[in-house]
C-alpha cells in the first residue's frame, strides 16, 4: 500500500488566500486602511513568523483602536475560517484512495490550528491520518515528523513519496530520508543547489498525479 506524505499549508490548501481574506474582513471590521494588507502579509510571511512576534506587531500597531482579543482572534481562526479545499485537490486525494494510497498530511504548526483547517476543509475525510508538530514534538524537516506519520497509519516509510511547497521542511525532509519528492512550485524556480526533488508540479492535483503514474 503506496505511502503518500502530503504538506497541508499552501501545499493542499491556499493558506495564504485564506489569510489574504482573513486580514481583509480584519481590517475593514475595525475602519483600518485597505493598504494595511499588505503590511500584514509582510509581517506574517506565510506563517513563517512566529505566532507570538506577529500578534506583538499588530499590538503595536493596532493596540489604540482594536481589542487584544480581536488580534488573537485573526491569528488563531482567521485561516482556519477561511481556507477552502478546491475541486481539484479533492478530486486527486479521492483518485489517490481510490488507488490504494494511503494519504497522511504532515505539517507544522499549532495543534488546534492546523486540526481545523484540516476538518474545515473536510480533508479529515479524504486521508487515513495527519500528524502535526506541535503534537508530535518535532518539526518538518526533522525524520521524527515522517517516522511519526508512517507509524501513524502504520505503513512503512521506505517508498512513500513526500508532496510540499517548502524546499527547506518537505524536499530536504524526504532527501534526507532517501523518499521520492514533489515540489509544488506555485510559479517559483527551484534555487537550491545541495538538493533538487524528484519532479516539480504546479499544483498539488499534479504533484498527486505524477506520484500515482509514477507508482504504477
């Protein structure tokens, strides 16, 4: 049974939309510039910064007019609010469990975050299991996290494919643990030299794609 790694955050879900619109309905709520967006989206850089520094920003900057609560609120469910699964990625998770795949999202992050995402989208139906950093103690590109997530639907890691936006947290976590990759490129040109995944896909629908023609 064909082990299939799949990152969750811009990966399987626009996290970043979701966030683009969460910031938006944000801002408008509490008479805020528009221009601020972009600001935000700066600070936050695809979630990359940490939860506690970005809500210190926004208080900073915001603290005068908008509620503390207001500012936890966005950080904690405004994603999660608005993330949205698309046609398309639902089609290939069914195409790939319909294949004999087993599907498990290893992300990074926040526990009760990234599991709502997870049951927002309704991908809590479309995979066997995730496992999430937070929980497990361990970050992405850490072989713990990828250990965790075979052990998790207990099939074993050697032969999974691992699908991820990050070169960092996805492409080197399956390099370093000799398993096939796909890069999701989003229309980004792959930079780094020490490492190159096993193929590059547009999107993740593609990324499936490959990984099941490529099993067969």
């Amino acid at each position: 049974m064909p082990l299939l790694l799949l990152d969750l955050d811009n990966t399987l879900v626009d996290r970043d939309a979701a966030f683009r619109t969460a910031v938006a309905h944000f801002l408008a709520q509490h008479g805020l510039p528009d221009s601020d967006l972009t600001w935000v989206r700066t600070i936050d850089a695809s979630g990359y910064t940490a939860r506690h520094e970005v809500a210190a920003a926004l208080n900073d900057r915001y603290g005068d007019v908008v509620p503390t609560a207001a500012i936890h609120a966005l950080l904690d469910n405004g994603v999660a609010d608005h993330v949205v699964l698309t046609r398309s990625s639902r089609e290939a998770l069914s195409k790939a469990q319909a294949d004999g795949w087993t599907c498990v999202i290893v992300t990074n992050g926040r526990t009760v975050q990234q599991e709502a995402k997870i049951r927002n989208t309704g991908l809590d139906q479309l995979v066997q299991g995730w496992v999430i950093s937070e929980t497990v103690g361990h970050k992405k590109p850490e072989p713990e996290i990828f250990h965790a997530a075979a052990a998790t639907v207990s099939v074993p890691l050697p032969g999974a494919w691992v699908i991820g936006d990050s070169p960092h947290a996805d492409i080197a976590g399956a390099e370093a643990l000799g398993l096939r990759s796909v890069w999701v490129t989003d229309g980004r040109p792959w930079s780094q030299n020490s490492y190159q995944p096993t193929h590059v896909a547009k999107d993740v629908a593609s990324a499936i794609g490959h990984a099941m023609r490529k099993q067969r």
